[in-house]
C-alpha cells in the first residue's frame, strides 16, 4: 500500500490493489486480523485432535497390541502381506465358525449315556399278581341268559366251519382219502379227549358218553341241531345227542334220521366208536359192541343191548328258547357270521363275552370268577406262610377275571433272607379245568410281576404257566433312573386328568387312559376292556352293530391305544424298576410225592392218594417266583455332553483356528467399549466443532473484504465523522463476525 498526503489531509486515494489508511485504522485492522489468525490455528489444532480419535486409530491401536495371532499383520507395510493375512484369517476364521456350528448342535441334542452300578444287597420283592387263565367259571355264566346264548352262537358258528372244512376236502379228495381224513379228524379228537380226561376219577372227571333223545332246533337233516333248553318250546324237532355223563353237556346233536344202530369193535373208554363202515387200520380191534352211529361225521356211541335211549334233562341248564333264526341275527350282531378260522371265531367271542360280562355289576362280575380261596391253596415267602387276608388284594381284569395280587401294599417293603426258589414266593394254585369255558384254550395260570403301586396289566406284560408243572421264575432287578427336561421327558408326579386307573401312572394305563377317552367322545360309550372314568358312563353293548362298529372304526383308524396322536401325552418315569424274568420248568407232582389223601380244597376227592394225585397233576399249577442273585443293578442317565465338554472344545477350537483366548476377549471387549464410547461422545463432539469450524471458513472468506469496504463508505459520505464511531463500528463488526 502507498501513503498519499494531502494538504495533510485524512483523504484516502485507493489505487488498484491497495487501500490507503491512517495509522489509527491500521491499527484496528491489525487487531482484527490478530483475531482471525487464533481462531485459524484453534481450527486447525481440532481437527488434529479429531485425527487421533477416529475408528481407523483404534483399530490400528488394537492391531498393534492385540495378543491374537494373525491381526497384528494387517498393518504391514507390504499391501500384499496385508492381503494375505487377512485372507488366512477369514478362511481360520470360517473353519472355525463351522466346527462351532457342529459342536454347538452336539450341545443341543441332549444326548444321554447310561452309567450302571451293581450294587450287592437285597432288592425289595415286587408285588405279584396270579390270574386263572380261564376267567369265569361255565357252570355261573350259563346262569346268564345273553351270556348262555352266546355259547350256543359260539358251538354253532364252530359246527359250521367243521362242515365247511369237510366239504372243502370232499372236494379235492377222493372218498378213500376222505375217509381216511375223517377217520384222523375223529380219532385225534378222540386222543385229545381221553388225553384231557384219563387223569379225572370216574364219576367226575373220566368222559362217559351215552345217546339221549333231545328237542332240537335244526335247520336241515344234515345239519347239526342245537338242543332246546326249554323244554317248553313248541314246533322242536327230536334229535339224537352224544351226552357226556360226567358234565351234562350234549355234543353233537343230529336228527334222528340219520341214526341207526350198528356193532362197532373199535371203541374208546369214553364209550366212542369208529363207524364200522369207516375203520381206522391204525386202531386196535375189540369185542364188538352194540352202537348207535350217525352218517354224518361218522360219529357212534356204545347203547347197551336192550336198552331204551333217554331223554336230556337239561336239570342246570338255564330257561332259553332259541331259534335257527335268532342264532344267525345274533352272530351277525357278534361279528361272527364273516369268520371261518376256528381260532378267529374262538377271540371274537372271548371279546363278545367280555362285553357281556361288563355290562354286569361289580359284584355279579365278583362272584363269576374264582375265590381267593378256591384259587390259591397253598402260598409262602421267605420259607414262612403266607397271610392270606393281608398279603393278597382282589384284582378284578376284564379279560381273566378275578386276579389276586400278593405284596401289593407299597408302605410295607418284603425282602428276601436268601436267593433261590425255596425262600421265595411259592404258591399252589388251582384252576379246576372240570368248570373251564368252552372259549378257552389251555389250561394254566396267568403271572405279572410288577411294582407294588403300578397296575399288572396281566394281558400284556404277564407269563402264561401250565398245569402239571412247577414253573419257577428267576427275577433280576434293574433300577432305571431317568433325566428329566432338557434330556428328556419323564415324572414321577405326572398324572393325566380323568386317568381311569386308581394304582399310580404308568405309561400303559396312560395309552389305555388316551383311548377309552377317545371312544367315549366318538362313540358314547366305552371299551369293556378298560374302566371307565365314571359311573356316570357305560360300556358298548355287545349287541349294537352302531356301537362295535363304531368302536371298531377308531381301533382301526388310531391302529390301536399304543398309535395316538393327539391329545395323548404319554411320558416315562423319571424312576422305574424293571423286572428280567427267566423261565424254568419241571414236572408236578413227582411220582413218590405225599399230597395226601383228602386233597385240601377238593372235597370231591377223598381217601384215595392216586386219584387226588392225578387231580393235581391235571387241575393245578405250582410257581415260584424269586431272586436269582441278591443284588441289582442301577441305571441311570447322565448327561453325554455338558456345559463343561462345550467350553472345553469351544476353546480348543478357537485356540486352533485363530488363536483366541480369554485374554483376547478382554481386548476384543475394550475395543467394543471405545468403539462405542466414540460413536456416542466423541463423533458428535467433533460433529458439532466441524461445524463451528466450517462456519467460521465461510465468513472469514466473506466477512473482511465487506465489511473493510463498508467502513470506508462510510468515511467517504461522512469524513468528519470521530474515531470513536469507527472504533463502535469495529467492534460491531467483531461481534457480528463471532456470532
């Protein structure tokens, strides 16, 4: 700039570039530069400190000192060495990510391993339930009209099928074969027949057949009539019957058309011939006898010589009239009128007769079945009797009867002394095969070996026994301890709601529980087969096609109690004893062993040692039940991956594949930590200073030239203005440019 004098004047002559001041102005506009030149370098000084804060410093700063393997090399100077590293890393890292994934997913299967333990003391005796395999005694169920006519439906349906079998091999066979095949027919039953009775004494238990006249109900000549009960039924065709003398049941019965009197020479002890016309080359020839034979099945009777046959007197057979007609009604009711198997039609009515039978009241179903005393003679445990008031329980199952449960009470604990079938339970049991069902098919007793709180369930879970043996069952404990939640699913307080058994849960009453539920919703009634929830409900009459079939449908359609899908959930115990059982047999009674002559119990049999031997030997079964070893063993579910397996590979991992460990968390955390602390303090802060830093720029950029300008305007139109206005005007202008 150039000073240019006036006359000493004030007057100031710009020229180009320059603006002429006086000294006073200059040094004002000294001071305001002086200003701009702090607040500059302030401007400058925090964006430095902003460079230091930045996310790019702190990750550098944790490149630079982390204790992880592999990040430290991300700072190289090389870019390729950078590169490098960083891509080893991302590949570690995905191996380790994956392998994670696959342990991880080993966690969250809660798999369980099994620890055992044999442990030597004695095991607490589990509860024991005995059952007749012949449920209800004939001589009282035929007391019952329905239940009688069932038992007739039930012979006629299997007279059918015989004469369907018969007519089957009529035609494939010639008539020698056919003879010869009916031959074996008859003499085979005739051989399962004195099987069955050679052991009875004669006047109770050894067949004895004659010929009696009886009024029948027959649908043709060559059919097989069914014997009228009521001797008041009209319009009854006389019929000639085989009557076993012993019992009072006839079988089989035909007109007396096809009867005529022959002499037969091969004869049975049960006074059953082979037709002489039919002879069985196999069989011994005897003195010929006189007979009476029917040209049906080939069938003959011995008749004394000189004798008039007899008329059936059926003296304990119940009031029935039945006809051909209501047979077949009833069988199609029954389900009966579709089957041909013998062993089909024999199960279908086993289950019409439970239906019946559960129509009845408790106390009627009661006293169908067998006593405690007339079930079991003779019982010890630990080699000591048996109180049989206190140590047995009536259990009432709609398949077998009255059942009775010994050690059933759960407050009290029975232990063995020694092992081995002599110090455990023994009992002798009879099943007085003289008063059997036609429906059953052996001979023997059913046997549940259970947990003294639980339900036996003998139709599922129990062991069959025959007679004439002693059959001992060696026992071996096992304590099963289940884990519940997340391992799996078990209680020992769960009960469902309605639950139809009183004994504590179990899965199979539960099951059970599910589908008498179900049928009671679908159907209106319930299954005979398992109780009811309340007396308020009943069970399916056996006799309405709409109730079977309906219980029928859901049978087939669910696939039975066991195949449940909704609303059924079934859960284990968390603590369980299961019970291994061994069977071994052995023939009972032996030939030297002294029963005794008045056989305790069978008053029909006295004073003769032989014949209550063989009555035994016959009608009763022996069972042992016992401890093979006194000891057991314990099961018990632990955890197959814990907590601690998860750590401990989760470390490794990451140890393996990119080289972390606790202390790099820690780092990894307090970098989190001042990421954080920037995004939220220090990256606003330094926001808002940039901010104040950009608007300072502009009006320093703007502000001085006008207002230096303005000022001299201002002198120019008002030269005698005083310095003491200019100065005023300065620092406006100062004030302004700060705002």
């Amino acid at each position: 700039e150039e000073r240019m004098g006036n006359n000493g004047g004030d007057l100031i002559t710009p020229s180009v570039g320059y603006v002429n001041i006086t000294a006073d102005e200059e040094e004002d506009y000294l001071h305001l530069f002086s200003d701009r030149k702090v607040s500059s370098r302030k401007s400058e000084r925090l964006s430095h400190e902003d460079k230091n804060q930045s996310i790019k410093i702190l990750f550098r700063d944790f490149c630079n000192r982390t204790s992880s393997h592999g990040i430290p090399f991300f700072r190289g100077d090389s870019y390729y060495g950078r590169f490098t590293w960083m891509a080893i890393f991302l590949c570690c890292l995905s191996f380790f990510i994956f392998q994670t994934y696959w342990t991880m997913s080993e966690y969250l299967e809660y798999r369980t391993i099994i620890e055992m333990q044999l442990k030597f003391e004695p095991a607490p005796f589990p509860a024991a339930t005995v059952c007749n395999l012949n449920a209800f005694k004939y001589s009282e169920l035929r007391q019952h009209e329905s239940i009688e006519e069932t038992f007739v439906i039930y012979e006629r349906v299997i007279e059918q099928s015989d004469r369907l079998e018969l007519t089957k091999k009529k035609n494939v066979a010639s008539s020698k074969e056919l003879d010869l095949a009916i031959e074996n027919i008859i003499e085979s039953e005739n051989k399962m027949k004195r099987k069955a009775e050679y052991f009875f004494i004669r006047n109770r238990r050894q067949a004895d057949y004659h010929a009696v006249f009886a009024k029948c109900s027959c649908m043709a000549d060559t059919d097989q009539c069914v014997p009228n009960r009521n001797p008041l039924q009209v319009n009854a065709t006389v019929c000639v019957c085989f009557e076993d003398a012993s019992t009072g049941d006839v079988w089989p019965c035909y007109a007396s058309a096809v009867w005529s009197s022959r002499s037969c020479s091969q004869c049975s002890h049960s006074r059953t011939c082979i037709h002489p016309d039919h002879p069985n080359a196999t069989l011994p020839i005897s003195p010929q006898v006189q007979c009476l034979c029917q040209s049906i099945s080939h069938y003959c009777v011995v008749t004394p010589t000189g004798e008039d046959l007899m008329w059936w007197n059926p003296h304990n057979y119940s009031v029935l009239p039945i006809t051909p007609t209501v047979i077949v009604e009833v069988a199609e009711a029954f389900g009966l009128d579709e089957l041909k198997d013998k062993g089909a039609i024999t199960t279908k009515t086993k289950e019409n007769l439970m239906f019946l039978v559960a129509a009845l009241d408790r106390e009627t179903r009661k006293n169908l079945s067998y006593t405690l005393d007339d079930f079991v003679l003779r019982c010890s445990f630990n080699g000591k009797d048996c109180d049989m008031d206190k140590d047995f329980k009536l259990h009432m199952d709609p398949e077998y009867g009255n059942c009775y449960t010994f050690n059933f009470n759960d407050s009290v604990t029975m232990k063995n002394s020694r092992a081995g079938p002599m110090y455990g339970l023994r009992l002798l049991l009879n099943v007085n095969q003289s008063d059997y069902m036609p429906t059953t098919e052996a001979a023997g007793v059913r046997i549940v070996v259970h947990e003294q709180d639980q339900e036996p369930f003998p139709d599922t879970f129990g062991y069959s026994a025959p007679t004439g043996f002693i059959s001992s069952f060696g026992l071996k404990t096992k304590v099963l301890h289940r884990l519940d939640e997340p391992y799996g699913q078990c209680s020992d307080s769960f009960r469902p709601d309605g639950y139809i058994y009183h004994e504590h849960y179990s899965p199979e009453g539960c099951y059970r529980n599910c589908f008498q539920h179900l049928v009671l919703r679908e159907c209106g009634c319930g299954d005979p087969r398992f109780p009811l929830p309340s007396e308020d409900h009943k069970t399916c009459d056996a006799k309405s096609r709409e109730e079977r079939a309906c219980l029928s449908n859901i049978t087939n359609k669910s696939g039975g109690f066991y195949h449940l899908q909704h609303d059924c959930q079934c859960i284990q115990p968390c603590t369980e004893n299961v019970f291994e059982t061994a069977y071994s047999a052995a023939a009972w009674p032996s030939v030297n062993f002294k029963i005794g002559t008045d056989c305790p119990g069978i008053f029909e049999i006295f004073n003769d040692s032989t014949a209550c031997t063989e009555y035994y030997r016959v009608n009763t079964a022996y069972i042992e039940i016992y401890y093979e070893q006194l000891n057991f063993e314990t099961l018990r579910e632990t955890a197959g991956y814990t907590l601690v397996n998860l750590f401990s590979d989760f470390g490794g991992n990451i140890g393996l594949w990119i080289g972390f460990s606790v202390i790099t968390f820690a780092e990894l955390t307090e970098l989190f930590f001042e990421v954080v602390t920037f995004v939220l303090y220090h990256k606003p802060k330094q926001l808002r200073a940039r901010q104040r830093q950009k608007q300072e720029e502009m009006k320093k950029k703007r502000g001085l030239p006008s207002l230096i300008h303005s000022h001299l305007v201002n002198k120019e139109t008002n030269p005698t203005r005083k310095r003491g206005h200019s100065k005023i005007q300065l620092e406006d202008i100062k004030e302004f440019d700060n705002e």
